[in-house]
C-alpha cells in the first residue's frame, strides 16, 4: 500500500505540473490574440486550476469509478470553500467584491443545486445534462469575459507589485523562452501528457488504497484524491493572502467551484453516463447552504468582509465534515 500512496503523490505533482505547462502555453496563445491579462486570468487559469480535477472525473468516469468522479468534484469544492478559503481569511481578511456577492456566488450556488436536480433524475448524470452543464458554464464565461473586457487590465494585472527583482527577471527570461509559438504548442502537448498520466497514476492506486484499507472509493474521493486535486487552488490561495491580493484568492476559490460542477461533471456526462449515490444529497445540499453562508459573513460583523473568525470557522466546519463524512 505504501506504493501505492507513493505513486499517488507523484500522480498528484504531474498533475499539478501539466496543468502549470498547459496555462503557461495557452495563456501565451491568447495573448497573441490580444485578450487581456484580466480576461485570460479569469477564464484560462480559472480552468486551469480545475483541471486536475477535470481529468481525474473523465479518467474515473470512463473506468467505471462513479464514487470517484463525484466525490472528487465534491470534496474539492469543499476544500475551496471551507479550507483554503478560510486558511486565506485566518492569515488576512478577505474582501468580497459586489459582483462576487451578486453574481458569482450565486452562480456557483445555482450550478451546485442544477448537479443535484440532474442527479436525482435517474440516479445518474448523462450526456444531455452534461451538455446543459457545459451550456451553462460556456454562458459563464463570456459574462466573465465581458466584464474583464469592460474592466480592462485595470484589475488583477496591476494588483501584484510586490515580486521581487529576482522573479522579475526569471519572468522576464520565461518570457523570452516561450517566445516562440512552437513552443507554446511543445508546453500544452507536455501538460496534457502529464495530466493524463498523473490521473491514472491518482485513479488506479486511490482504487487500490481504498480496497486495502476497506474504506469506499466515496470516501478516497471526498478526501485524499480531493485534497490532492485542490492543491493548485490551496497554494494560490495561501500565496495570494500573504501578498495581501486576497480578491484573487477569492476569484479562484469561487471561479473553480463553478468550474468543478458545471465542466468537471459535465465533461464526463457526455462521454458515459454517471450512476449517482444518493449519499451524495447530503454533500451537495451542505455545499449549497456554506455558499450562502459565506454571502452571510458579509454582513455579519465588518461588512463585505471575511474575518479572521469567520474564516477559522470555515476551517473548523471543513475538519468536522471530513470526521462527518469518514465515518459515515
């Protein structure tokens, strides 16, 4: 078993890594086009971040592992949510902006709620679903688009001044290495490469462990291939409130959990039909209700605003649902 868990980490950082080398390139790409640096942070890198979790669903869903894919998704929106957006409030205060407040949480809330109507329509997730899912997250992303293009690179681009000489000048020699558009194209075939070979490497041995230790593959998911998947988002998150740029930290939170529940699951849907538990309900019902909960946080106490205690509540509310779920 203990082989296992190694090559499970090593699955992890090859995911990680790929999904790194495809942002790289694509971003690149799409500055070529002339996007704006605000507009490929909020739809490239938003996928970006999720996509560790995209492919480690279609990896278990053509496998057959359903308790996989959907306890993936789940757990890792909870990750975001509860641990990292919390870790990201206990080491400063997050701000929330209004269209945080007003549009993308209630997106996300209603993505969570659409996952658990489809869902319970048969028990299973399928194409047709998966393609409304897909629909609806394409609509996202050109609202998202829209109002970058309308903010112009006023936003996050001028939001980080406070990198030091030496990373300027590695950005700068990363700049003049991906010059070239082959090799933008050489970084997004690497990346895919590795995230296919890390979501096997996480879905065959997560299998493996979850048999030797006699727990479900339900809860593997929900936990260690969850919190495996989310550590791009955790090492955002936690990097970005030192720096004091907590917006991002929230942008990539709220962004990746839309992008987790509408393309993570619908992705999946369209390629084979995904069997539903439903002891999944009570996840996707809690999920909903902690979203709402952080919309309630700003306007408890300093107003738009996540505080420190709420956010170590969050973090707390994360570790009794981890014991929740284990044991139940």
């Amino acid at each position: 078993m203990l082989a296992n868990l190694a090559i499970i980490i090593v699955g992890f950082a090859l995911l990680i890594g790929g999904a790194n080398l495809l942002v790289d390139g694509a971003s690149d790409i799409a500055r070529r086009f002339g996007l704006p640096e605000r507009v490929v942070g909020l739809t490239i890198v938003a996928i970006g971040t999720s996509l560790p979790e995209l492919v480690v669903g279609v990896a278990s869903a053509l496998e057959g592992h359903a308790d996989m894919a959907y306890g993936n998704v789940v757990g890792s929106c909870m990750a975001n949510l509860l641990l990292i957006l919390g870790l990201t409030a206990v080491i400063r205060p997050v701000g929330l902006s209004r269209c945080t407040q007003r549009f993308e949480i209630p997106v996300s809330v209603a993505a969570v709620l659409a996952l658990l109507a489809f869902s319970n329509l048969g028990q299973s997730l399928n194409a047709l679903e998966g393609v409304a899912m897909l629909v609806a997250f394409a609509l996202f992303l050109l609202r998202t688009a829209q109002v970058g293009l309308r903010e112009g690179e006023s936003g996050q681009d001028d939001a980080d001044p406070l990198g030091t000489p030496e990373e300027e000048a590695e950005a700068g020699l990363m700049a003049r290495l991906t010059a070239h558009p082959l090799v933008n194209a050489l970084l997004i075939i690497v990346g895919i490469a590795l995230l296919k070979v890390g979501a096997d490497f996480v879905v065959e041995n997560s299998v493996l462990v979850a048999g030797s230790l006699g727990v479900s593959e339900r809860v593997i998911g929900i936990t260690v291939v969850a919190l495996g998947t989310c550590l791009p988002e955790l090492v955002t998150g936690v990097v970005a409130a030192m720096r004091g740029n907590t917006d991002i930290a929230v942008g990539n939170v709220v962004g990746s959990n839309i992008s987790n529940v509408l393309l993570v699951m619908g992705v999946p849907a369209m390629i084979a039909p995904i069997p539903y538990d439903a002891a999944y309900n009570v996840d996707l019902g809690l999920l909903a209700v902690f979203s709402v909960v952080l919309v309630g946080f700003c306007y408890v106490g300093r107003r738009h605003t996540i505080t420190r205690g709420q956010g170590l509540v969050f973090v707390m509310a994360y570790l009794v649902y981890i014991v929740f779920s284990t044991l139940r």
